[in-house]
C-alpha cells in the first residue's frame, strides 16, 4: 500500500482516495446499487443554524414532552428550502458547555432516526434539551419522545388535537385558581 499524499496547497487539489475495499467487493456493491450509499451519508439531516429560522419556528407549534420540548412550523410556499429541516438548542439551564453538546448530540441522533420516519417534507422543527432528563434519558424513551411529539404537532394522534400556534396559546384562558 502506498502512503498518502498530502494536498497540492498551490492548486487547491486533493490527492485521490484508494479505497482499501478489493476491486470485486467495489463491484459488488456496486452492482447492488450501492453507489448512493457509498457518496452520501445515512440518514443526513437538513440541518439550520440562523436565528431568523429559530424565531419563526418559536412562532409556531409547539409540543413538550418529559425530556424535551419540540417547536414545529410548516414553510411557506416561497421559501426556498426543501425537505424536512430541523434545528437543535440547548439554554445554559441543562448545564455546562460539557452537558449540552451532550444533550445535543443525543437530541440529533434521535432526529436522525426519528425525522426520515415521522418529519414532514416542507416543516422546519427545532428540539430544545431540557435540563438533566435529556441527557440521562433512555435513548429509546428519547425517541418515543420526539415520535409522540412529532404526532401530536400533526394531529395524526387519533385521541389527542394537535396544538395551535403560539398567538393561540398566548390567548386561551390559564387554569382558574
């Protein structure tokens, strides 16, 4: 095996990739159809980062569960973004800097696995960790979690109505002391 070659620094190019997979396994899992699998990642997420998308999702549905709280709006015809994209936020209150990326990684890989699934095509949602639970959470209970959410964002829950927007909830009555 020859070593690698470091990147051309004055063209901008890289070196080729040798794979390390023997000519007939590569033909073999080509002719499956395999060449797609190979070029993309599994499950990748539409992932977003802009405060501006952050509020508009604020705006909209919203859905907590016992270890998060997930916020969801269908776009606009004119926006530009297709497929299903989702955002993922952690306040100071779940703890260190340690504990949210923690809270975080969990919260995408529930996406990864939940979204594909349950997501609509055309809906922004975000997912907000709560304190302790979403990073000591059974990672299947975190996903039960996101799919019951998911469900009752879209009222696809036969004993349950979905949730209104925010101006909706701001109106409706508090419970009578």
């Amino acid at each position: 095996m020859t070593p690698l070659e470091p990147p051309d620094h004055q063209t901008g190019t890289m070196p080729t990739v040798t794979s390390l997979c023997s000519e007939s396994v590569q033909d073999t899992l080509l002719s499956r159809g395999a060449q797609e699998k190979l070029v993309s990642a599994p499950n990748a997420l539409n992932v977003f980062k802009i405060r501006k998308d952050f509020i508009q999702a604020a705006r909209a549905g919203l859905q907590g569960t016992s270890s998060m709280m997930v916020q969801a709006r269908q776009r606009h015809e004119g926006e530009a973004a297709t497929g299903v994209r989702v955002g993922f936020t952690c306040s100071k209150k779940v703890g260190n800097a340690v504990a949210r990326n923690r809270a975080k990684r969990r919260l995408r890989e529930a996406a990864r696995a939940i979204l594909p699934e349950h997501g609509r095509t055309g809906w922004d949602y975000v997912l907000i960790g709560r304190a302790i639970v979403t990073d000591k959470r059974d990672f299947n209970a975190l996903k039960g979690d996101l799919a019951y959410a998911l469900r009752k964002l879209h009222g696809t829950s036969g004993d349950t109505e979905s949730i209104g927007t925010a101006s909706e909830r701001k109106s409706e009555p508090g419970p009578q002391k």
